[in-house]
C-alpha cells in the first residue's frame, strides 16, 4: 500500500511540476501592435488593386474608389495607440492547483475507486502450510515416478544422481545416499557427484565430515584439484580439526575461481583471515 501512494504522489507532483511553472512565470510583457498588423494586410490589397489595374482588370477610376474604402476600413478598424496585452502570473491560480488538485484526486479515488484492493492480505497460515504440503507431495510423487523408472533402467548414471540431489534437498538423506551410491558406481570419476555424495553423508551424520565424506572429498580432489565443493568442504574440515596450513591452502586454491565480490568469495576471503590468525596464534604458541 505504501509504493501504491508513493507512486500516485509522484504523479501529482509531475503533473503539478507541469502546471505551475506556467503560472508562476515572471511578468512577460506581450506587446501586441494591431496597428502594423492591420496596416500590412491594407498594404497587401493595396498591391493586389494596382496589380489588377496593370494588367487591366480594374480601372483606374475603380482603383482610387477602392482604396478610399480600404483607408475608411483601415481608420475605423485600426486604435490609434498600440494594444499592450501582458501576461501576468496568478499565484492564487497556482496556490487553488496545488491544494485542490491533491485533494480533488484523492476525493475522486475514494468515490470510485477500490482502496481495499491495494491491501495486501496475507494467507493464513493454515492455508499456506496447506499450499506448502500439496507441493511438496507433488515433488514426492514426481520423485517416486522417477525412483520406478530408474529401477527399471538402472544404467542411467544422471537420473541416479538427479534423484539423489533432489532427495538432498529435501533433507531425505537416507533416500539421497541410497540414489547417490548407485550414481558413484556408475561415474566414479565425477568429482562434482562425489563431492556432493558427501556433503549428504555429512549432514546425515551430524555434519560430520571425518571418515567416508572426507575420503569421497579426498577421491573428487584427486580428480580435479579445483572443484569448488569439494575445496571448500575439505578446507572447513581442515580448519575444524586445526589444520590450518591445509585449510589455507585449499581456501588459496579456491579463491581464483570464485567471481571478485561475489557472496561465496567474501566467505572465502573471511575465512582465509580467520585461519591465518588462528595459524600465526598456533605458531606462537609453540604448537606443531
């Protein structure tokens, strides 16, 4: 409801922005000579008499008639003094549009317009738990038909591991291992897998990453000094276990290939100060 009337007083002041200046200008002084108008359009005829005179049409005789008549016309129609026309500013014109326009614009939506339209109500909480669970029954159901497929092709190295990161996701741990052991054999030099393999079995065990986690981070690094889950995953295991020279040197591997600025390189970056300082305290102190 607040960015609806902030938007609408933007508009009133655009449109006021548009009208005042135009009433609020300083004195312009029109100085309008309707005597040399009117004697240019005589002088104009005139010419168009002689004309027709030269080239026979009108005779002499009818061209002094005519224009005694324009001089006749020309001293009825013509003040003798200039007609000054000002233009002077009307400020309580330009005070009536800044206080009624508002108001009439308000007054005007209240009438017919809907405001209860722009309040936001927010669901119920029953309504959205309700809608949370029919999605999340609709992302089992879609998983189980993809389970059943995949035990009928169990070949299929990416559906296994599609499922297992999805089940992942879903803090289905014991489901994601199950589909994540059968993608490891089926690509066992897919460092990407095996490092998310044991970020599951992390979490299934209390975010532990010592043992079977370790040795599938270990394996993806072997593979590829350079994937990012699994440095990072190695390099908090390092620090945990006061390993900072490791920790250091895996952060300092990663931080290449991390985007300058980006959120996960800021975290890299907070972390290498950490172990750093932790590192020259373990090396004052004497410890190996």
């Amino acid at each position: 409801m607040i960015v609806f009337w902030a938007i609408a007083a933007l508009l009133l002041l655009i449109s006021l922005g548009l009208l005042l200046p135009a009433l609020l200008k300083p004195n312009v002084g029109l100085a309008v000579n309707t005597q040399q108008q009117k004697l240019d359009i005589y002088q104009q005829q005139l010419a168009e008499l002689q004309q027709d005179e030269a080239s026979g049409v009108l005779a002499s005789s009818q061209l002094g008639l005519a224009r005694n008549e324009l001089q006749r016309r020309l001293l009825q129609e013509t003040p003798s003094a200039l007609n000054h026309q000002s233009f002077v500013p009307d400020k309580r014109l330009a005070w009536f549009f800044l206080l009624a326009l508002p108001v009439a614009a308000v007054s005007i939506y209240q009438r017919i317009g809907n405001p209860a339209s722009i309040v936001v109500t927010p669901l119920p909480a029953n309504v959205a738990t309700q809608a949370d669970d029919q999605k999340l029954a609709e992302i089992e159901s879609i998983l189980s038909s993809l389970r059943e497929k995949l035990e009928q092709a169990p070949n299929d190295a990416a559906g296994w591991a599609l499922l297992a990161r999805s089940y992942g996701k879903l803090h289905r741990y014991d489901l994601a291992i199950n589909a994540f052991e059968k993608a490891e054999k089926l690509s066992p030099d897919d460092a990407q897998l095996l490092a998310d393999y044991a970020l599951v079995l992390a979490m299934a065990n209390q975010r532990k990453i010592q043992g079977k986690p370790e040795d599938l981070l270990l394996k993806a690094l072997a593979i590829d000094p350079h994937q990012p889950s699994a440095l990072m995953l190695e390099a908090s295991a390092a620090f945990e276990r006061k390993d900072y020279k490791t920790a250091i040197t895996l952060w300092e591997r990663l931080q290449p290939d991390l985007a300058i600025g980006s959120a996960f390189a800021v975290s890299v970056q907070e972390s290498l100060v950490k172990a750093r300082a932790a590192l020259q305290q373990q090396q004052t102190a004497g410890q190996p």
